[in-house]
C-alpha cells in the first residue's frame, strides 16, 4: 500500500490518504463527491461520444478520452496530460471512480502517468465499503488512461506518425 | 410440494393484516395473483405523506440498486438502503447471509417481523427484486416492490432526498428474530438443476447468452464463463419482456401470452429460472410466482456464471 502511494503521483496519493483516513461511510461521502464533481465534458466531445473510448469492464456505460500535450521544447515524458470522462448521473459510482482518476491525474506529466502502478485503485480502501467486483472497473479505467498516454506520447513524439484514438474492441482485454 | 404451496400461502395471505395494507387502487395490480406484493408510486407517496412509513414504523421502504452509490445521490423520503453485494452476500462463500447476519441487517433499518418492507431501485427493479427474493429465503412475511421502480418514481417528479432516516434504538424487543433461512423452496442449487433436467427451465439472459455468442452479458465482461450456451432444455425468454417502456410490470394478460401461451409453461408445474448470476432471474422468479401464481418457481441463483464454468455438466447451444 505504502510502496504503491509512494509511485502514484502526489495529487492522487494524496486523495488515497483522505480516503484511508476516512471511515467507511465518510468514505462513501467522498466518493459521492467525486462523482458531484467530476467535470462534464468540455465542448468539442460533448455529443462526441464516438471520439471517446467506451471503457467495457464498467457496469455502467463510461467513456474517456486522454489528450497528450505537443509543447515545443519539452521532453515527450514531461508533456501534460488532460482527461476527459462521460458517466450518466446514475451511475454514481464509476463517475466516482472517473473523478478521483481525473482529479488526480489530470495535468499531471505523461511519465507520472505512465508511472501510476495499475493496482493504485485498491490504495483508496474502497474495496469494503463498494465491493472488489466493482472496484475492477476503476482498474480497467485507469489501465486504459495509461494506454492511451502511451500510444499518443508516442504518436506526437513521431511528427509523421498520425494521433490516434484507439478503438474500443481492439482495446477489450480476453 | 405440500409444504411449499403451504409456506408460499403463508407469506401471501397475511399483508391484508398488516398495517399497510394492500394497494387496492390500480386494476392493474389487483388482476394480478398476489397483489398484495406489489404497489404503485401513487400508494407509496400518499404512505410517506401520511407518516406511515421510515425505519421502526409499519412500513419500512428499502433502495436496492446496482449501483452502490446511487442511494446517496438521493432516495425516496424516509427509505434505507440494502445493497445487494455489501449487505446481502456472504463476504467470503459465495453464499447469502446468515440469520444472525440477516437479523442485523433488519434490526438496524429498523424492521420488524410484521413490517410492511417496500423495495425499490435501478435497472427495472432488477436488484429490488433480488432483494425481495433474498428476503423471501428468510420467509420475511410481508415483503413488495414499487412497481417501476427507482425510474418512474424520478420520471414522475415525486420528492427525493439525500436526508438519511434515523434508526430509533429500539430494546430487544425491537430486534429482527433470528430466522433461519429456508432454500430449498425458492432457490435451486447446481444439483438440484441437474436433478430438474427434463422439466421447465427458463433462461433469461439476453438472446446472444443463450445462444452462446456471447460469453458474458453486454457490457459485463467481468462476469463471463468458459463455455457458451445454455442449459439443455431450457426455454429463452428474456427477462425484459416481463417490463413494460416504464419499467412497471406488463399487465398480466400480458405476461400470460408470454410465459403461458407462447412459451407453454403451466403454473402447477416446477420451474427453474436463472441467468448470470441470479439477478435478473429474480425478476422472473417475482413475475411467475407473485404475478402470476406458479406454486413453485425456484431461482438458480448460481446461473451462468457458475454452469458455464462447471465442469462436465451438459450445456445446449
């Protein structure tokens, strides 16, 4: 626990403590916050669901989308980060779980990102209070965030190389 | 068999003499064979403008859903939740609840034996009614749902709150006996089901499960089997058809030409429904038994995900 907090980049590590210090229903109340705050999507998605990737292990429908800054002059590691997230508000959990990803890791640098250990999700001791089965699919959100930093730090990196949004069924774990 | 009709009878004839009584006001409902477990969103709001209902009264309304956070977002007045995966399951077998545990939980949302318990939530009530069922294991006499569910309650405007009801501290005597929980009339367990090949199964995952497309549920990848298909014999009827638009039930004329006519199911025979993992079988389950009045309907609640991964156990595609 204390090993993977110590990889996550500080913003999230920092909510994984609120969460840890929390009790069990506090902690609800947190994740309920996440979910209340989890900003809509700016324009150029918005009804753009197709630009999106549908995160299938969700029980509820989620999409997101992670843009891989291009600032001339700085290291394809250090560029930043930005993720966009669509949840109905009635499903309250995983817009939680897209909120705690999006406030801890948007803007944060694509080898911060990338260096997010996958099990970070089970840093928050939600799996009590929410069950492991749907934790599973704060799991596949955030292994889908590092996919897509990977394949578009690379694309931008290779000028000639198209940005490409990866389509969901290629994406679909067996 | 004689003992089933007899508890069955037993948790259907005593509502009338419960302090909510039936909800006598939609010819829907009162067409159906036990109306007594079901109420519309009209009955329940003029029970919580009266006062009659919230924790340690008559009638105690309980949010079941999916999802485990939507209760918080809001709820309908004076209602608890009970979810299905923190509260109702074992947190190491994969098993229900116990009677100790199951009169905790009811103590705690300050339900008696002779409360009136209304269940309602997401996804058609699919959830509801799997709390209703599991209830139904520990032989809760009056247990219902809203019909419609969660949805129609918001469709229609009515009040909801983020307001969580207090629990008076009742003494022993406020305590939910301890009941010991009776399958074997209402649940069947894989054994049962190979003893039961030959007499009426219905299936009621989506029509790309049954055929063995597809080896999870659209969109729940997580809860898959190995192998595809369905159990030899058993008949495809979604579960959805039982749903009308709105998520209330279809009348009853309705569900007979489905289950009755079409699918040639008689209510004096045995049934066994299940799906993935016996929750939206419930929701059949609640159709045939309640709505309908099969006498023995049992829910398979180990369904696909348990079949499909068995070993050596015949599978029909």
């Amino acid at each position: 626990m204390s090993d993977n907090s110590s990889r996550m980049p500080e913003s999230l590590a920092e909510i994984a403590a609120d969460f840890r210090d929390s009790s069990p229903q506090e902690r609800l109340q947190l994740l309920l916050e996440f979910s209340d705050e989890l900003p809509p999507l700016p324009e150029r998605y918005a009804g753009h669901l197709d630009q999106l990737e549908q995160v299938h292990e969700c029980q509820s429908p989620l999409f997101l989308v992670v843009e891989v800054g291009a600032s001339p002059g700085v290291a394809p590691d250090d560029q930043r980060v930005d993720l966009f997230f669509s949840a109905p508000p009635e499903a309250p959990t995983t817009r939680g779980f897209a909120g705690i990803l999006h406030e801890g890791l948007d803007g944060r640098t694509v080898a911060e990102v990338l260096g997010t250990p996958d099990d970070a999700p089970m840093s928050f001791a939600l799996a009590e209070v929410v069950s492991p089965l749907r934790l599973r699919g704060m799991v596949a959100m955030l292994s889908r965030i590092k996919r897509q930093t990977a394949l578009k730090s690379a694309a931008s990196a290779t000028p000639d190389a198209p940005a490409s949004t990866p389509d969901a069924s290629s994406a679909s774990r067996g | 068999m004689v003992a089933v009709r007899a508890s069955l009878e037993d948790m259907t004839s005593s509502p009338a003499d419960q302090p909510g009584a039936t909800d006598t006001t939609d010819a829907k409902i009162a067409a159906y064979a036990h109306p007594e477990r079901l109420v519309t969103t009209d009955w329940l709001a003029a029970q919580i403008a009266a006062g009659a209902t919230g924790p340690g009264t008559g009638i105690v309304i309980l949010e079941s859903d999916e999802d485990v956070l939507l209760y918080e977002t809001g709820h309908i007045p004076t209602s608890l939740k009970l979810d299905w995966h923190q509260d109702l399951n074992d947190p190491l077998t994969r098993d229900y609840v116990g009677a100790e545990q199951f009169a905790r939980l009811m103590t705690a949302r300050g339900i008696s034996r002779d409360t009136t318990v209304v269940v309602y939530g997401d996804k058609s009530n699919w959830w509801a009614a799997y709390a209703l069922w599991v209830m139904s294991l520990f032989g809760h006499p009056d247990v219902r749902l809203l019909d419609g569910g969660r949805a129609k309650w918001v469709a229609e405007g009515r009040e909801m709150t983020r307001e969580v009801p207090s629990v008076p501290a009742g003494g022993d005597d406020a305590a939910y006996p301890l009941s010991a929980r009776d399958d074997a009339p209402i649940r069947a367990f894989k054994d049962d089901v190979l003893a039961h090949l030959g007499k009426p199964l219905v299936d009621v995952r989506s029509p790309g499960e049954y055929s063995g497309e597809l080896l999870h549920m659209p969109d729940y990848p997580q809860e898959g089997a190995v192998r595809g298909g369905h159990i030899p014999g058993a008949k495809s009827v979604p579960w959805a058809r039982a749903a009308a638009e709105d998520g209330t039930f279809k009348p009853r004329a309705e569900l007979e030409a489905i289950y009755l006519t079409e699918q040639g199911l008689s209510p004096d025979e045995d049934v066994v429904a299940y799906c993935r993992i016996g929750e939206r079988s419930s929701h059949t389950w609640f159709v045939l038994t309640h709505l309908l009045g099969f006498d023995n309907v049992r829910n398979y609640d180990g369904s696909w995900t348990e079949w499909g991964n068995a070993v050596r156990v015949p599978i029909e595609k």
